[in-house]
DNA sequence: ACTTTGGATACTACTATAGTTTCCTAAGAT
DNA sequence: ATCTTAGGAAACTATAGTAGTATCCAAAGT
C-alpha cells in the first residue's frame, strides 16, 4: 500500500496503452478487451480502475489538452522570444499532435463517441483564443503585428477557420491532412497578418 | 437502353463512391446506407448492382490492383529507361497508393474483412516478384546490378520484407507510414544492392 | 487452513448494420 | 385516362461485435 508515484501507476500506464491503440487504430479498433489483454489485466481489474471506455478516453484527451495547454505556456512566457520564434514554438507543439490525428479518427469519434469530440471541441474553443490571442497581443507590443487589429477576433477568427477546416467533411473535400491545413492556413493568414518588418522575422523561419 | 460506355456506368459510379469512402474513412465507416444516400439510390438499386459489400470492395482492390500493373508495365517495357530511372518510376507509382493506404484501414480490414486483407496480400505476392523480377533482371543486364545475385530471390526477399513491414502491429511499432516504411527499406536495400557504378546513377535521382 | 487479489472466461444486454421486403409515387406507354 | 414499371423511402430481420457484469478458480500471502 505505498503511495505509487503518478507516473507508474496502475492507472497512468493504462492511459498510455489505451492512448497508443487509439492513436494507431482508432475509436472502434480499441476493445475493452484488446486493452486488458494487452495490459495483460483481466476486464474485471480494468474495470475496477476506470469506470468504462469514455471515461478513459476523456482521461487521455484532458491529458493532452494539459501537456499542450502547458507547452504552450512555457513558449508565451519566454521573454527571450520574440513574435516570429514565439509563433514557431507554437506551432511545432501543435503540429506532432495533428500528424497523428487522422480525419478518419475524427469522423469516428464524432459518429460513435460525439461526446468525445464535442469535449475536443471543447477544448479548442477554450484554447485556441486563449492561446493566440496572448500571442498576437505580445506580436503587437513589439510591432510585429498590425496594431489596428483586435487580437481577440484574430485569434476566434483562427479557431473558427480551423474549425471548419478540419472538420472531417471539409478534409475529404480538400484532400489535405490535418497537418498540411494548419500549414496552409498559417502561411494565408500571416500573408495577411503582419507587418513587413514582422514578414521578414517570419520568411526567416518559415522557409518556403 | 442505349449501351453504356465503361467509365461513368451507374457501375462505375457507384465504384467509385465507395473508393472514396473507403480510403478517406475506412472499412467500417464505408456502410451500404450511406453508401446508397450518397449516391442518391436506394439500398433496392445499390444491390441490384452489387451482390454486397465485400464484393464492391474486391472490385475496388481489383481495379486498384489493374491500374498499378499496367502502370508498371508502361514503365517496364519502356527500353528508353536505365535502371535507376525504372526503379524511380516503379516507386513513384507505388507512392501515392501507400500514402493513402492507412495502417489503421489495413488493421480494420484485417479484423472485419479477412478475406479482403487476404485478396490484397496475393496481390503482392503475385506482382511484387514479377515486377520486381523483372526489374532486377534489367539491372543486371546493363551493369545496375550486381550480376551474382538471383534477381527472383532479391524479389521475394524484397516481397517478404515489404509484407512484414507494413503489417499492422509492425507500424505500430516502428511509428512509421507505409510510405516512410518504403522509402526507408528502399534504402536499406539499394545500399546492399548496387554496384558503384548503379549506385551513382541512383544517387542522382534520389537525392539525400 | 483462511483470506485476498486478480486472471480467465462465460454471460447479458445492446447497438450497428448487412441484406430483404413492402409500399408508394411518378413518369412514360398504350 | 388507365396501365405499367422503375426506383426511392423506409420498415424489418438477422446477426455480429462489444461494453459491461458475474462466476469460477488459482496463487500468494497471512
């Protein structure tokens, strides 16, 4: 009965093998029984972890919302970085987690789990500005973005057009993985964005 | 009743759509009802088309299947290619078919269509050490390849490491996609491959 | 010996969907 | 105007897959 640290718990090591699965195949290709079998555990003793699939499931969406939410934290709040450095941190700590989510996971959850992806949603909508709306208020105060714009509807008018982006329809149209449309739309939406001195600090770290 | 040309047939058509499906969402997502709302027929007509599911998706592999062995053989029979230059175009043909083929849409058919993850594996098997084969013998002939090596044993050697590379659970452990999974083989292989003299001819056209 | 923990597995209840059928409407034929 | 037929909407059936529960049993400690 000691106190188990976080990280090797019971608990923490079921997260992460039911994370892995649902990254590699999806909702409906992550059976309570694979998992226990997997785990090596019988259903009874995962059951007696977690009270059922959505429950582990929204453990592990709320534990990447935490690890990004913080990622980004430790970037916004490095003075040393300047708007250009500041967007490319941001960005590298999104993109990982796009390339592995696919379109066909998403239209799964939506179709077989709309709770979870309601709470992804969810998520985002209480991030993204959050986010981006410190960003561009830092990009203003050192000139690299236009002053005359409100930082707040720029960052709801990234969370919006992301949104509709990524929408599992709005990608079969397109043909685009999650990935690619967040490049895409980054590089259409800075285009429009700064300032030329703040387009210059950029074009040095985007690269075309 | 006037005869149908082959490409826009309601058969075709139909083919088609669930192609689309399928690759953009997977086995499971791809159901007859959705199917037959998309294409604006009933599930009465879908199946006056079609005896079922499974038999629309062998067509669709068989077709896919068709398509890339009559590419191959354009490339094949063209004598105006060296050798780097075929195996260029045998891979750029191959590419884009593995880029939209999911590990977890080969996982799902593995799971809930047996025999349709089947029908693709003798698909391989048949072609890659044709192709291959072929290839191998062509290199040989001008100097690309060393002459010592039996070109049908290099294809199946080829054949059965491909096989066991894109296996589901294999990607799930090496955390590649079956297309990083060929590029990254292609250079194991070539490296034991070639002889100087192929080897810079490949070089040039497959830059680091 | 007694108790506890947890694995294996049978079982239940439910959901999703492949495939079938029934009914009905509308457009063309007579 | 009536008849015929093609095909859409949707109800229905049968079945498979799986979340969640319960039962049984073996091993390890007390």
């Amino acid at each position: 009965m000691l106190p188990e640290s976080a990280a090797d718990s019971p608990n923490a090591r079921i997260l992460e093998t039911a994370r892995r699965q649902l990254f590699a195949y999806g909702y409906n290709a992550l059976t309570m029984d694979d998992l226990a079998h997997e785990l090596g555990i019988s259903k009874k003793t995962l059951y007696l972890h977690f009270p059922g699939k959505d429950a582990i499931i929204g453990l592990i969406i709320e534990g990447i919302g935490r690890t990004i939410r913080a990622e980004m934290e430790a970037v916004l709040n490095d003075a040393a970085l300047n708007f250009a450095q500041k967007l490319r941190g941001v960005v590298d700590v999104v993109a990982p987690r796009l390339a592995q989510t696919s379109p066909a996971m998403l239209r799964e959850l939506q179709r077989y789990a709309p709770r979870i992806h309601q709470k992804i949603d969810e998520l985002r909508q209480k991030n993204i500005p959050y986010v981006f709306g410190r960003l561009f208020r830092a990009g203003i105060a050192e000139g690299a973005v236009r002053a005359d714009l409100d930082p707040d509807f720029a960052a709801q008018f990234w969370l919006q057009a992301m949104r509709g982006l990524t929408h599992p329809d709005t990608l079969a149209t397109t043909h685009l993985t999650p990935r690619q449309t967040l490049e895409k739309a980054l590089e259409l939406f800075t285009g429009g964005l700064l300032t030329p001195g703040g387009r210059k600090d950029y074009e040095k770290l985007f690269p075309r």
